[in-house]
C-alpha cells in the first residue's frame, strides 16, 4: 500500500497511473483502460471501498463506485476522469512519456496534465478519507471512464446510456478542464472553473465531378469544388458572440488585470491575456477548421470525387447559426455528413456548489479569486449532463506563474507541479466536505 498521507499518496499513484499505457488514437486498436480500471479498482479495495470494473469492448474498461453519505437522502455528487490518454512519439521528449519520472519538481509523462493528475487526486482523497472514516456530507459517486479522448463511444456514452442506474441521484458533477491558476501577480491568482462546453462537429464533406484525363478541359472537377469550398470555411471570419460565462470571465479578469472591459471590442481584452488568450480566443466566437484533404490516385486522373474533414466547435447557443452559415459557406454541391456531432453546454455560475469550489481555493490560496470559463474543447460531462447532471470543469492546481499549462494539453513534455498535486488534493478535501 503506497503512503496514508494523501498528499505523499497522489505523487505516487499519479507516477503509476502515467505507467500504464492506456493510449487512445481513436480507432478501438490500442491497449484500453483495463489495466488502468484494474490498479485503480485495487487502490479503492485497499480501503474498503467495493467498486465495479465495467466492459464496454474488448479492454476498454470503466470503475465506478458509491460513497455513502452523512446525510443519503441528498442529491448525489459525482466526480469523474477518464483512465485514457492521446498517443505520443516519445523522441520528442525530453523525458519519456510513460516515467512517470520526477523532475525540476514535476511530475512527467502523457496524463499529467490530461487527466491522471486529477484522476490520483480523486483517488488519494478518497483513499485518505476513508481510511480515517470522514464521509462527505452526501453520497458521492465515483467514475473513471473509459475512451473520452475519442469522445467517450466506449466510455461516459455508454455507461450514461446502458447503465444510467449507477448514477442514480447525481444532479451535479465535478470532473476536467478546470481549477488552475492563472498569476496576475505574486499576491493574486485566477483560479479558471469550466462552467461551459462549446459543442462538436467533426464532419466529413464530400464533392463529386466528372472523372477524366488530366490533361483534357474539365469544368466539372470535384478537387476543385471542394478546395474552393474548404477556403471559403478556412478563411471565414466568425462574428463574436459573448455567451454568459464567456462575458463573466472577461468583466472578471478584466477588474482583476485593472483594465476596462469593452465588450464591443472583447478582442482586445483577450489580447491582454498572455498565454491564455489561446485557450480564450477560441471561445469568443465559433470555429471551422480545416483538418484532412484526400482525393484521387494518379496525377493525370481526375478523381470522381474529393473528401475533406472539418472540425467544427460552436457556442452553446448558437449551433443553429453555425450549421446555417457553414451550409452557406459549403455551397450546394457540397454534402457534409457527422463524424462526431455532441453538445454545448452552459450552467449558472452560481450556488452552493460553486461557493464551495471558491470557498476551498480561497482557504488553501488567500490570493483566489474563482472565475468561470467556457471550455473550447469537450469533456465527459456532456454525457454525464443528459442524465440531469449540472457539472463544473474543477481540477484545481496552482499553478507556477511561467508555466504554459494549457498549452501542454495533448502536447509534448506534458508534467504537473508536485506541489501543485498536493495543493489539489488539499482543495478537493476541503471542497468535499462543504459540497
């Protein structure tokens, strides 16, 4: 059994976790989540806490379990990770991604930052409650999912639609991207909680012309219907739409910075950001991007037909007009078809949930301030939400003040604070006891 301290005890199973190659490129070929359900399933054995390991295919594996509260009859809390990872060409790091290796006070390796951080922090606070016998103040269900970085096909999908049972009583959640800092100065810190999803679309757009001789006259050329269309897409600049959560966070951080919010010039103000105006630009309006071309199989042959892929991430709110304007942007010869379509979401900033995150910053950081934040990307939650989950991304870390966090997501030297892991689970105690 590793340490009964829960801080000493997340670096460990935070450098086990990133041991495990549980890579996940999509296509159901890669090793699963077994192995990983099966240290994790140990982990909660070790203190008693019973759990299931649930298949959805062939080693793409899902634990859950069941906390009992002090008080049974509330409404129920879940925390949730996934146990998968995207893949990585290990040359390309300065340490190798499945150490789990200790170093300049980080711990490195592919899921450190997405997400076997938060995944050790969940265990190691269970695991240190119950071994001194503290229930949460409600029942608390836990969830470690398989497949979320593929869209959760074969994990939060499938356990919200074949096994809706488990979470019975859950009305709020708790999982990724959220709850790191952001310095404004060495007094003052941003603590960034994901209270919005924009939605999905990975499309495939497909044209089709008149197949023939390279070198002959073709007006009907499906290359170039497409490249033309796939231009207009790229090149097409997407008005700004400021979402609630999205104005909250920018009339927030706008008071923080000391600088005057314009919400007629919301540009600007990102631009004050650092490196996080990444992360925020994207969220200001929606966004087609180009990803895949493919067409033909010999120079002199005009293919028949040419296909193209589109990721597509629109605003809660706003999905209507996203496909309204993308059709018009496509033209009519060209057909578009889901890869993968889900959600936007957006909760309320607001309630005891939320006061309980910023209450719990605030006590092991006086310099917190909790800001809401609308994700760019996607999380399980949007499977979690269609059982009547309201969720916040909160998987707090502080943070050093240069360090590129969100720019480590699926990138390369992925490695978390050791310090800023203990800092979660100190966070997530305290959380806990007043959510």
């Amino acid at each position: 059994m590793t340490g009964l301290n829960g801080e000493d005890d997340v670096v460990e199973l935070c450098r086990d976790l990133i041991r495990i190659d549980s890579t996940n490129a999509g296509d159901n070929a890669g090793p699963g989540e077994r192995v990983a359900a099966e240290y994790v399933a140990e982990k909660l054995a070790e203190v008693g806490l019973e759990s299931r390991i649930l298949e959805s295919d062939t080693r793409r594996a899902n634990v859950i379990a069941r906390i009992e509260g002090a008080d049974p009859t509330r409404e129920a809390l879940l925390l949730h990770g996934h146990l998968d990872v995207v893949p990585f060409n290990a040359d390309d790091w300065q340490h190798h991604p499945m150490s789990g290796e200790i170093a300049d006070g980080c711990v490195w390796g592919r899921g450190a930052v997405d997400m076997k951080n938060m995944d050790a922090m969940i265990l190691a606070v269970v695991r240190q409650r119950l071994r001194e016998g503290r229930k949460p103040p409600r029942d608390v269900v836990l969830a470690f999912t398989a497949d979320e970085e593929a869209g959760g096909e074969y994990g939060a999908q499938w356990l919200a639609q074949k096994h809706p049972g488990l979470f019975e009583g859950c009305t709020e959640a708790i999982g990724e991207v959220g709850g790191f800092s952001v310095s404004i100065d060495e007094a003052r810190r941003l603590y960034l909680i994901e209270a919005a999803e924009k939605g999905v679309a990975w499309m495939r757009l497909t044209t089709k012309g008149r197949a023939g001789h390279g070198s002959m006259l073709n007006s009907d050329n499906a290359v170039t219907e497409l490249a033309e269309a796939v231009a207009r897409v790229g090149r097409h600049e997407w008005p700004v739409r400021l979402t609630p959560t999205v104005r909250m966070f920018l009339e927030q951080t706008s008071a923080a910075l000391d600088i005057e919010f314009d919400p007629d010039n919301a540009e600007a103000n990102v631009a004050k950001l650092g490196p996080l105006a990444r992360m925020i630009g994207a969220v200001l309006r929606n966004t087609a991007n180009p990803t895949m071309l493919s067409s033909g199989y010999k120079a002199n042959v005009i293919p028949q037909t040419a296909t193209a892929h589109v990721d597509g991430r629109f605003l809660p709110g706003y999905e209507e007009e996203f496909f309204e304007t993308l059709d018009e942007l496509l033209g009519p010869n060209v057909t578009r078809e889901f890869v993968y379509h889900d959600i936007a979401m957006e909760t309320a900033f607001e309630g005891p949930l939320v006061r309980a995150m910023a209450d719990a910053l605030v006590a092991e950081d006086p310099g917190a301030l909790a800001v809401p934040y609308t994700l760019s990307g996607g999380t399980d939650l949007k499977a979690f939400s269609s059982l009547g989950m309201r969720g916040f991304g909160f998987a707090p870390l502080r943070l050093p003040a240069d360090l590129d966090f969100s720019g480590m997501f699926h990138g390369v030297d992925e490695r978390v604070p050791v310090d800023s892991l203990k800092f979660g689970v100190r966070v997530l105690d305290r959380f806990l006891d007043h959510s």
